[in-house]
C-alpha cells in the first residue's frame, strides 16, 4: 500500500493506516542548510563540468585536422577533468570536517 492510499485511509477513518509516519522535521539550522547547499552546488557543478567534458569530447572528435580545434578540444577535456577532481576533492574535505565536528 503506497503513502498516498494509506493517508486517505487515515483520513477516511480506517484502521489499516494508524501506523503512517510522516516527517515533518523543520528543524533548519544553519548547518542543515549550508550542508544542503554545498550538496546542490556541488551537483550541479558536477553536472556543469560533465556536459563541458563532453562538449570538449565532441569539438575534439569533430576537429577534422584544424590543429586549433583540437587543442581547444584537448584543453576543455583537461580543464573539465581538473574540475571534476577539484569538486570531489571539495565535497569530500567538507564532508569529512563535518564529521569531526558532529
């Protein structure tokens, strides 16, 4: 039975559904909220530089002998790929001082 069927059981009166847990936790503070900011930034800069990878991957591949394209290419591959380490390693710093400090 998903939650929804369970919460109109539950308002419907039924018995089947008085064990439904929903979490209403709003307790923010201001380390819940930096925690999930730094996750979207980091995401989303991990999905940035994935799709400059490949865009990088796709001027590289379509060079056709135009030595600057190539090296434009190759350029982005390498500049996507330090920044891809860069936001791992970031993420992982973070998380790890998070855990000493919790």
């Amino acid at each position: 039975m998903d939650l929804v069927t369970k919460i109109f059981a539950l308002s419907q009166g039924n018995d089947i559904a008085t064990n439904v847990v929903i979490n209403t936790d709003t307790n923010w503070t201001i380390g819940t909220i930096v925690g999930t900011a730094i996750n979207w930034v980091s995401l989303i800069a991990g999905v940035v530089a994935f799709f400059y990878l490949i865009y990088s991957g796709f001027l590289y591949l379509t060079a056709g002998g135009n030595a600057d394209a190539a090296k434009k290419g190759q350029q982005g591959i390498l500049n996507a790929i330090i920044g891809i380490v860069i936001i791992a390693l970031s993420y992982a710093i973070f998380t790890a001082v998070v855990k000493q400090f919790s």
